[in-house]
C-alpha cells in the first residue's frame, strides 16, 4: 500500500495513523461516522473501485468493523447504499473483507434497518435494470449463525440480559 515509504516511515505512518484511529475522530460527510465509514463511501470515480488497501490497513490498526455512526448505520450499511451504477467487482470485495473481519449483517441502524435488509434491497434494484450479482445473491440467502439469531430474540422479546458477560451484552445490543 505504501511502496514509496522505507520500513521506518511506514512503521511511523501506522503508528500515527493508530493513535489517530483511537481518538475515534468523526466525519460530517459520513454521520459522523469514523475513518472506515469514510473510506466505504470513497468510490473513486476514475477506478471505479473501493480503497481496499485503506479499509485492510484501517481494519489492521484496530477499526471496529460494526462501529455506527450517529445514526446507528455500520460501513457495511454505507456499502449497502451505495448507488447501483457504482457496484463493481470491487464493491463485493470490501463487503466481503467487513464480513471476513466480523462485521454484523444483520447489526440494524436507529431505524431497526441492518445491512441486510438493504442489500435484499439492492438485489431487486439490480434485477430491476436487467443486472443479477451471485455474490448479493448468495449473501442474501445465506443461513445466519445462530448466536445472531439467538440475539434478535432475546432484543425483539425483551428479555432481560443484565447478567451475561459485558462481552455478550455488547453482542446483544448490537443485534
């Protein structure tokens, strides 16, 4: 990603770009979301193609890949709105690598609508304009892993969950 830099520089790059990623600074442009939402949405229009190389390096340094912005919306919800004319083989790439990395697809924004309820969106879009992506496809009807499943339950019912480990309510309140 950064062949011009020595060993060094590049050692004092991402140490700089650590500390920079722990003052969680936020971004207007993306909701005041964080350097991933921002990369997400960085479609380069002469590319066309996602900043794959930033988003592994963000995600290297210890980005939350289910980190929301002020609106509750995950990069992958950033990815998921993403115009149709703009999806390329890349767009599934830096989906893939969020959903790699641990991302959530069914983590919902404030509105209750998580990634996946957008990308089932996006199909249908697609298939509207004559455009039909396995990937979006097969992602959409994937089984999900039961400890989501299990998660939704216990929000949508709200079933009291003060005595699970702080690690398992952090998961719980993300679904």
């Amino acid at each position: 990603m950064l062949p011009t830099l020595n060993e060094q520089e590049t050692h004092r790059f991402k140490r700089t770009l650590y500390h920079f990623i722990r003052a969680n600074y936020r971004f207007n442009r993306v909701g005041q979301g964080n350097l991933l939402h921002l990369a997400c949405c960085s479609y380069t229009i002469i590319t066309k193609l996602f900043p794959l190389d930033v988003m592994k390096l963000l995600l290297e340094l210890g980005v939350d890949p289910s980190a929301t912005s002020s609106n509750g919306m995950t990069a992958l919800h950033v990815l998921a709105s993403i115009e149709w004319e703009r999806w390329s083989t890349n767009i599934t790439d830096a989906i893939q690598l969020l959903l790699d990395s641990d991302a959530h697809i069914d983590q919902p924004d404030d509105e209750g609508i998580t990634a996946l309820d957008l990308f089932k969106l996006k199909e249908k879009e697609l298939a509207e304009n004559g455009i039909s992506n396995d990937y979006l496809q097969r992602l959409i009807h994937k089984v999900r892993p039961l400890t989501c499943l299990a998660a939704q339950v216990v929000s949508r019912h709200g079933i009291p969950f003060d005595d699970l480990p702080s690690s398992l309510i952090s998961f719980v309140n993300r679904h």
